[in-house]
C-alpha cells in the first residue's frame, strides 16, 4: 500500500523577505532529495501564495511504497540533513501519512 506523506510548517521569521528566503531553501533542499533517496516515488514542494495569516507557509507532498520506505526516508541522513535546517527556520510543524 502506497503511503502519501504530507508535512506543513510554519515559518519562524517575522519579517516578509526572510520568510520567502527561508521557504525558498527549504523547497531548494527538499527538491534536491528527488534521485538522492531512492525510497521516494514523488516529491512536490508548495510555497504558501494566499491568506499568510493563517495559512500555512510551505507544504510538503511526498509518496512512498509503503510505511517501511518512508521510514527509511525518514532516517536517510540527507533527508536528516535537510530536516535540521527546516527546523532551524520554523515555528510549527503538522504532518499527515495515509494510503494514496
């Protein structure tokens, strides 16, 4: 069964340009993930255009061929790598994995 993991974060920056700097690193890292680990089958990464109020700032959309992959996604050290900045630059975290 095919596991779609989705991620949304909120940005810890309080001013515009460090904010739209931030998710465009973490897009660039999340993206530069594709071909590097082999467990993921998509890879999509949205930045936030409407309503920064309440919405959230950056999403991640990712698929995997079942919950094994996406655990050894998970502990994959560029995925590791990756992760850590995000959390340097983010307030808030919500995640979601179901079957595709």
């Amino acid at each position: 069964m095919s596991i779609r993991h989705i991620v949304l974060w909120k940005l810890a920056a309080d001013d515009a340009d460090t904010r739209a700097l931030h998710a465009e690193q973490i897009e660039e890292r999340l993206l530069s993930l594709r071909g590097v680990i082999a467990e993921i089958e998509h890879l999509e990464v949205g930045r936030n255009v409407a309503y920064p109020q309440t919405n959230w700032d950056v999403v991640l959309v990712s698929e995997f061929a079942d919950v094994e992959a996406l655990e050894r996604y998970q502990v994959h050290p560029a995925h590791q790598e990756v992760a850590a900045f995000v959390r340097s630059v983010v307030t808030e975290r919500a995640g979601i994995d179901f079957p595709a």
